[in-house]
C-alpha cells in the first residue's frame, strides 16, 4: 500500500507534543507494549486530545489495551486505587515557549 506522504506539509505547527506514561512503581510496565492486556486512562474523547494520540500509538504500535475514557485528574486517583493500570497524557509546547532548564 503506498502513501503520499510526501504531498502534504505542515504549514503552521502548534507546537511540538510529548506523551507520558504514568503508572505505579510496583507495576511491569515499562514500555507501550507492556500496556497489552492492560487498563489504561485516555482522557475524555471529547475534551482531551491525549485520546487522539492514545489511539495513534496503540495503531502504530499494534498493542491491545483496553482504553478508560477517565479525565486526568480522576486517573490519578483511579491508578492509585488500582483502577486502572497506567495513563497517557499528552503536553503540547507551543512554538517560541521555551523550555524550562531542570
């Protein structure tokens, strides 16, 4: 199947977006494909665009996991509560913000 990539371009990036994988210490997840078979918090379609790219990851990287639609601050204390497994959250820097130094 060929695509045609190379016909489209981004003409006003927003920013550059990065994705967090949040779960406890005690839990064996340390990669994407460790969420297979796993709960795992992907915002609210609706209202969070980490679910978009939650979808986009679990596509590419052919890892079946069961999405809970669960706005981030409720995904704390259902991870907490052994709930769910483990969350994604998606940051979005905007172009011409600079990064803080750590």
């Amino acid at each position: 199947k060929q695509h045609n990539a190379d016909k489209i371009k981004v003409v006003l990036p927003m920013g550059h977006e990065e994705i967090h994988l949040i779960t406890r210490t005690a839990s064996d997840i340390y990669t994407i494909k460790d969420l297979a078979g796993k709960k795992v918090g992907v915002g609210i379609p609706s209202k969070e665009g980490t679910s978009v790219t939650a979808g986009l990851i679990k596509t590419v990287t052919a890892t079946n996991w069961e999405d809970v639609n669960i706005s981030f601050d409720s995904a704390f204390v259902s991870l907490l509560n052994g709930d769910i497994d483990a969350f994604l959250k998606a940051y979005l820097m905007m172009m011409g913000q600079k990064e803080k130094e750590t």
